[in-house]
C-alpha cells in the first residue's frame, strides 16, 4: 500500500536526519518496495518543503553531491564552538595549497602539484589528506615511470560544505585577492 505524501516527507526527513552521510533521492527510494517506490519527483518535493520548512530555524536541509544532509545554519557556528572542549584542527598552509591544487586542477600527480608550488610535497601531506578522505588515488598518468593520479572526493565536499566543485570560488577572483593581499602587505609601514 503506497504512503500519504505526508509519510513520504515524515520519512525522508527521519532518513536524512539520521543517516552519518548525505542521502540521495535514489537511497530514499530505495527504502520502499519496488511496487510502492514514490517518483523522484515526489521526493523532491518533499525535500523542498523540508528546506521551506527549515527557513526559519536553526538547521537547514543542505545539498551535498546527490545527496543531502541537516546540518546547523552557519551563522551559529560561534555558539556551537562553545559546546566543544575541542579546538578546530588546523591544517599547516602547505597543506591548504596541495589541496587546492588538487581541488581546481584535479586530476594531478605529485609532481605537478610540486611544479605549481615550486617545493616538495611531503608525504605526510599527502597521508593526510588520504587520510581524511579529501582525496583519493584516480589512477595513473600514462607516462614512464606512471605516476598516481590525485583528484577529489566526496568527502572533501562534505567537508568543505559543497554541493559539487562547481561551488568553488573561480581561480581568477583567488589570484586577483592573493595579489591584492601581498599588495597590502607590501605597502604597510614597518614595524621596526
């Protein structure tokens, strides 16, 4: 017996909101028998409603990928630190370049992450960002010597709150505020 469209939302609201990862239209479908399974269309519009009914609180109902997850609005994040004795964890800047790379020219070896940053990319770097499934192996160049090649994951963008790679801030607009930035630094007065 299909559900009401009332249940359908009941129940994809209780499934995002109880799943560790974001949940896709397909996995909500995937709940029913396949003689009962709501359209997609159903499921999306009862994901919009969730998000309509989120406007006003302090959740919202966020896209992530093909999936979707609750997740507080960012603007509490001051008062939710305060619940946590535990301090961000902060990644060196060596770090935040590699991924970067990575991110916007993906996908990329080693060595031509080391060719943008003119330096070495330490293996624990790379560790780390494995590690933290920011990154995964995607093959390998065909070359001699056939290095591995390094793109982005999933994982990176639930971490970093994007719904797809597209979301990233375009390449030029970073360049155009580095080289304002050392502008700045270069023009203000010493401190000697």
């Amino acid at each position: 017996m299909p559900v009401s469209y009332q249940e359908l939302k009941n129940i994809t609201e209780a499934a995002i909101l109880t799943a560790e990862v974001p949940v896709s239209v397909a996995q909500i479908r995937s709940l029913f028998p396949i003689d009962e399974a709501p359209e997609r269309a159903q499921i999306n519009r009862a994901i919009q409603e969730i998000q309509q009914d989120c406007e006003t609180r302090g959740i919202e109902l966020k896209k992530i990928g093909d999936g979707y997850r609750f997740q507080s609005r960012p603007k509490y994040a001051a008062w939710l630190l305060k619940l946590s004795e535990l301090r961000p964890r902060r990644y060196s800047r060596a770090l935040m370049e590699t991924l970067s790379i990575i991110a916007f020219r993906q996908p990329v070896t080693r060595g031509d992450i080391e060719n943008i940053r003119g330096v070495s990319v330490s293996t624990e770097i790379m560790r780390t960002l494995l590690s933290n499934e920011w990154i995964e192996q995607a093959g390998h160049k065909q070359v001699p010597g056939r290095p591995a090649l390094f793109r982005t994951t999933r994982g990176f963008l639930e971490y970093f709150n994007l719904e797809s790679l597209d979301d990233l801030p375009a390449l030029d607009l970073l360049e155009r505020q580095a080289s304002d930035a050392a502008e700045v630094s270069e023009s203000a007065p010493s401190q000697e």
